[in-house]
C-alpha cells in the first residue's frame, strides 16, 4: 500500500495469524526495550509505551505534545493485572468490570506505587481499562505488563481509528504501528471515576450513562469544577478538533441547506458537509458525506469521516446536527468539543 512507503514507520498486517503472530512478537520487543508503538483498539488507535517504565511514558507526551497534566489510560489484560495497578477494588468496580470488560470503559482508581507519577500527572488515582481489541490484548499479554497508552494522534487532535491515520499524523516518530483494521466503537472510551465517595462520569463514551445506571442503581453527573477538570482534560470545553472549522446545523431540506451553505461561502472556499440526506447539487460530490442514522455506526465512522474531510483540505466542515437522544449523548460530547 503506497500510504505506507515515504515514511520510516513500519506498518504490519495482523490479516493472517502468521502475520498476527510476527506482528505482536516484534510490538512486544519494542515495548520491553521502552519504545512507543501505535496498536488498535476497539475504541480508537491508542499510542502505547510500558506502563512501568516512566522513560518510555515521558516519550509518549514527547511525540504527541501532549501536555504533563493530562493522565494516560492504562490497560490492561487480566482483573489480577488490574489489581496490580490499583490501591482499592471496591465492589462497584468488579460489578463493572464483570459488566463492561473486556470494552471500552475505563475506570478511575487510587493508584498503586507500581504506576509511575508521569503516568497520572502526577495525580493519586489512574484510569485503568481492559481493552476487547484481540490485536491490542495479544501484545499485553506477550508483554506481561500494563500499556499507558492515550490516543494515537497530536494532542488536541481528532482520534485516529484506522493505521493510516497514525501513519498520517506520527509516521516517522514512531518505530512501528499495528494494523488490526478499522476501529469497531469509533470514540472514546466512558470515563468513569469510582475514586469519590459516589460514582462520576468524567467522559461520556458508547457505553451510556444509562446503561451503567442500570447496572449500579445509580449514577451521580454532577458537573465538575473547572479546576478539578484540568485532572481529566477530556471535560475541557476544546478538544478532539479537526483542522477544518465544524458547524454543527440543524436542517430540513436540500433548500435549507443551500442558503446555509450560501451563507459561508463568502468566508470559506474549501466547504465539506456531513449529511443524513445524501447529495446536494450545490457541491461536488466528493465534498458531501452520508452519515448513517443509527449511532452505533455514526460513531464508528465519525472520526474517519473528519479525518477524510482534512485531508481534502477542507477549511469548513457543515454537519448535520443527530437527534438529541440518550443514545447520543457520547456523539454530541464530542461534536461539541470538536466544533468549540
Ligand atoms: O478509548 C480510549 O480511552 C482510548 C484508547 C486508546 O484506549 N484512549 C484515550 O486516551 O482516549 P486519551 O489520553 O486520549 O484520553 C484519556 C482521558 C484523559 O484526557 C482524561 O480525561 C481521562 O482520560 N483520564 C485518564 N486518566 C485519568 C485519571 N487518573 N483521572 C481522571 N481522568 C483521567
Ligand atoms: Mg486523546
């Protein structure tokens, strides 16, 4: 695949289990040599470094700019593993674990000593979670210890959930990436912190607040204030943007959408849409994508979606605003970060 030719990075297949094998058993050499390597998960790409070796966590914040004071998400691949990582194991934590992983939950903790204070900026507690991806868990397990790992893209940018958009973004600073395909979730992992007296979410995710509720009886969403949510900067107001602007509108028609985008085109010469609707002759057809109406497959092609519109070289993207549903809540978090 010529994507992967003028970089250094080397990208390896997982397609067969021969090709899978080689794959994780060159991953795991790096990482136990306190390299950084791009490997996928169920949720998005994530960039992973040895979770104990605090050196190869520090070239993790090198590589994507990313700023000390934001916690990494360790994963792991056993509850014993899990409970290394961790001072308490309340019996909520168990319940969701027993609920949710292997997926895409992680869980806020007290840490152990085991987990280096870059990992958790410092903080006294770390966001553990037991990723389903096979790709992702046959490293850990080949490695034997935990992965930090936070998502594989420039901080602030919009989460890669394929190889070629790690290759795109950190080819050449990093060793090698993983192809396990197209990420299956699309978004983020919920963030929910067990660490307080009473449960919190501090990132909405494709498990729903209203599916955790039903497994714990309750859910507390107080708002945080905003000095605590520099401890979890996924709550700060920007973040996951794409390059291009986004605006988020709300719609009826093809006509409606043509004064829209009338209106912008004095400011905006590259102009891209995300519709529900399909095609407008108001714009070539490569510059209109089809979003899917149903948000587990929104979600999953959300991130690819914005990734094709910047690489077109788009400077507005217009989408469609979803339904203001429970089922979306995850999606319009993220919209309304990536279009702050
Ligand atoms: O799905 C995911 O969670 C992906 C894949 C790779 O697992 N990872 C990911 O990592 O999204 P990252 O670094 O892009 O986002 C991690 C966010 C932090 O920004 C923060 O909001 C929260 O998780 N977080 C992590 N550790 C935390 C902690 N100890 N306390 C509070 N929030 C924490
Ligand atoms: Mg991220």
């Amino acid at each position: 695949m010529d994507w992967k030719s003028p970089k250094k990075t080397n990208v390896l297949s997982t397609g067969t289990p021969d090709l899978l094998r080689e794959a994780v058993a060159q991953a795991a050499r790096l990482l136990e040599t306190g390299q950084i390597v791009g490997l996928p998960t169920e949720t998005v790409y994530g960039l992973a470094a040895n979770a104990l070796m605090a050196k190869a966590v520090a070239r993790i914040f090198e590589v994507k700019g990313r700023p000390t004071r934001n916690p990494i998400i360790v994963h792991i691949g056993s509850l014993e593993m899990a409970r290394q990582c961790v001072a308490t194991w309340p019996e909520l934590a168990a319940k969701m674990a027993a609920a949710f992983w292997p997926g895409p939950l992680t869980l806020v903790l007290p840490k152990t000593a085991l987990i280096p204070d870059i990992v958790t900026a410092e903080g006294p507690t770390v966001g553990i979670r037991w990723p389903s991806h096979p790709v992702m868990q046959a490293v850990i397990q080949a490695c034997g210890f935990p992965l930090a790992a936070p998502s594989a893209n420039t901080s602030n940018r919009i989460s890669p959930t394929t190889a070629q958009h790690v290759w795109e973004d950190l080819g050449d600073k990093i060793p090698l990436i993983l192809d396990g395909g197209p990420c299956q979730i699309g978004i983020e992992s919920t963030v929910l912190d067990l660490s307080q007296s009473s449960p919190r979410l501090l990132r909405p995710g494709m498990i729903h607040a209203e599916t955790i509720a039903a497994v714990i009886g309750h859910l507390s969403l107080d708002s945080m204030p905003d000095g605590e949510k520099l401890r979890s900067p996924g709550m700060l107001k920007k973040h996951y943007a794409p390059k291009a602007k986004l605006v988020i509108t709300r719609c009826h028609d093809g006509l409606e959408l043509e004064s829209i985008i009338e209106g912008f085109k004095h400011t905006y010469s590259n102009i891209h849409v995300l519709t529900f609707n399909g095609t407008t002759p108001y714009l070539p057809a490569d510059r209109i994508g089809v979003m899917p109406r149903e948000p587990l497959a929104f979600a999953r092609c959300l991130y690819s979606e914005l990734h094709r519109c910047d690489t077109h070289g788009a400077d507005l993207i217009l989408m469609e605003a979803p339904p203001e549903t429970p089922l979306w809540s995850a999606i319009h978090d993220r919209l309304k970060r990536a279009a702050a």
